[in-house]
C-alpha cells in the first residue's frame, strides 16, 4: 500500500493544478480587452471626419435623415435598422446617444463593425451609458467632443451633452449652448438640437431646466433630437417639437426630412423594419 503523506495531499487537488491553466487560456483568449479601463486610441475623430464629408457634399433641402438612439447591446436590433436604412437614400445618421451599455471599448468596437457596413457619415452624441467604467475616454478618443455643432444648408446643429448624473457639472452648459444659439440664429435658417436625455427628465433641476427651456424659446429651435426612454414618440416644449428616437431593440428608426429653412420646415417619420 502506497502512504501519502498529509502535507503533500495538497499537490493532487485538481483545482490547484487546472485553475492557474485555465486563467492563462482564458486572458489569452480575450486578450484583455474587456477590461473596463481599455481606452486605446484609434478611430480618433470620427465625428469631424463624418462632418466634414457632410459638408463635402455641399448638400440642399431637402435633408433625409435618419436618426437612431439606445443601441447598447441590441445588435439584432442594430443590425436590421441599419439593413433598412443601408438600403435607402439618406443623407447622413444622427445616433442620440447610448452606443454602448456599459462604456467598454468593446462595446463601441462592436457598434463600428456594425456601423461601418454603411458608407454614409454618422455623427455621434454621446449618451449617459456611453460614460460608465472608462467610455468618456473612449468616446472623446473614437468620436471627439461631447458638445459641438455643424450647419448644412441653412439648417444648424448642435449637439449638446446633457449627461448631468455621469459627467456632474462638465455637462448641461447653457453658456456654451446660448454662445452656440447666438451665433446659429445670427446666421439664418432653422435650429435643431441633438442631446440624449429628454427635456423635462426628472433628473434636471427645476431652476435650470426652466433656464433651457427659455433658450429654446429666445432663439426659436426647431427642433430637439434625443434618446434615452427606449420609446419613440413626438410631443412639444413650449412651441418646440420633440422627437424622442426609441432604441433599436424595437427595430424601428426615425426618418427626419428637413424641406427648407423654416422654423417648421420639416417631417417626422417612425420607421419599423
């Protein structure tokens, strides 16, 4: 009979011998990129670059385009809104924010693989999602600013980050909006505001949301653009429409037609594929 002493019993239990090799398998396999704090440069700029080939295109009313919201890890949704608007004719894609669900870098290197299928230009706004774990880096480093605007034709505009929980008091600056409102209604034609978070969320504070809504009215927007509810529907503030672009986990988009320079020069369609 063999005797095997107690302190060498250790050396048989499987787990000890089969748990270091399966954590090694497993990080070379992934090869760490689900890290939370993976934020590799690269891609850098995509917004811009996507405006500036917008612009290229010197385009004229009317503008088609179609506006999407809330893809987070619906990539069935994702991938057949995208089929439907892949095989239409539209001008360019405004995604209201939430690319992701958790802000990891590989949750936007999915949403790209996607999205590049389709040769027309996307422009970003970013979403409260889109900055948990390390997304902020992320999305600065892959699509830029979180607040900017552009003008095509005569129509101007502006995506503003209204993220307040996640970014604190880096998001929902009105000095910047009103200098930005300024200048598109000393300029001519129509406004049209793109943020994530609908306007009378119960996140915002009275005082400041009351502040916003007397900037739309001031410079007479058009229109407000966001995400963020899931549920798609139209409603006003004040004298100012809202669409709110439900995600793509319902397969359905928005198409937005822009027919002229008027305060009310456009149409609103909900798509589902």
């Amino acid at each position: 009979m063999i005797r095997i002493k107690k302190r060498n019993l250790h050396l048989l239990n499987p787990l000890r011998i089969f748990l270091p090799l399966l954590t090694v398998l497993l990080f070379w396999g992934c090869g760490f990129e689900y890290s939370p704090y993976l934020a590799e440069p690269g891609r850098e700029g995509q917004n811009t670059k996507n405006i500036a080939r917008i612009e290229a295109q010197q385009l004229a009313y009317p503008l088609r385009i179609a506006l999407i919201s809330d893809t987070h890890s619906y990539y069935h949704g994702l991938e057949e809104v995208l089929s439907s608007i892949k095989h239409d004719r539209f001008d360019f894609v405004l995604h209201a924010g939430d690319i992701t669900d958790a802000g990891l870098q590989k949750e936007y290197d999915l949403y790209d693989d996607y999205r590049k299928k389709l040769s027309i230009p996307f422009v970003h706004a970013v979403g409260n999602h889109d900055a948990l774990t390390n997304g902020m880096a992320v999305f600065r480093n892959r699509y830029g600013l979180f607040d900017f605007s552009f003008r095509v034709a005569q129509t101007h505009f502006i995506v503003f980050n209204n993220n307040t929980w996640e970014f604190g008091n880096a998001a929902y600056d009105l000095t910047w909006l009103e200098s930005e409102l300024q200048e598109a209604r000393a300029a001519g034609g129509n406004i049209i505001l793109i943020n994530h978070i609908p306007t009378e969320d119960f996140r915002f504070d009275k005082a400041r949301m009351t502040a916003y809504k007397a900037l739309l009215e001031r410079y007479e927007v058009s229109l407000i653009i966001c995400g963020h509810d899931h549920a798609h529907r139209i409603e006003t503030i004040g004298s100012v429409t809202q669409v709110v672009v439900g995600s793509v986990s319902k397969e359905a988009y928005v198409e937005l037609i822009i027919t002229g320079f008027g305060r009310g020069d456009f149409m609103l369609r909900k798509i589902d594929v």
